[in-house]
C-alpha cells in the first residue's frame, strides 16, 4: 500500500474527506519520495553504465593480448574491435 495513493483514493471516494492542507502536504511528500527515486534510478543507471564500460574495457584488452599471444588472431582483433566499438557506444 502506498499512502500517498489511498490518500487520494479517499479523496475521491469523498471530496470532503480530505482538505486541502492534507491534498499540499501529501502532493510534497509524494514528490519528494519520487525526487528520491529517481536520484536512486540514475545512480543505478550510471553504475550499470560504469560496469558495461568496465567489461568492454577488459574485453577489449584481452582480445587485443589473445592477438599477440597468437590466438586465433584474426578472430581475436575482430572481437578485440567490437568491444572498442562497444565501449565507444557506451560512453557516448
């Protein structure tokens, strides 16, 4: 249950079940809650972001080392390119 929801829920249920201090003061916190969330969901979307940054980076540098080390050489600059290019994306 989300109070800020039955609060409205009641309110329209019965307009004059609620007043207009307690419709101000529910709206406030409401947004505030929801200020938080999305401070939160763009911590998580950056965080994510990092980490895909992180693994394209490590990829990328492995396959780079597999090419050197004469593994499968071809295949691995190809893989190798994909990752730049995938780490490129992602920091656009």
């Amino acid at each position: 249950m989300n109070k800020h929801i039955e609060l409205v829920k009641k309110y329209l249920a019965d307009k004059d079940s609620v007043s207009k201090e307690e419709l101000a003061a529910n709206y406030a916190a409401a947004q505030a809650v929801a200020d938080a969330a999305n401070v939160a969901d763009a911590a998580y979307a950056y965080a994510i972001k990092a980490a895909a940054k992180a693994n394209a980076a490590a990829n990328a540098s492995y396959y780079a080392y597999a090419h050197v080390t004469k593994h499968s050489e071809y295949a691995a600059d190809k893989a190798a390119a994909d990752w730049v290019d995938i780490y490129e994306e992602l920091t656009k």
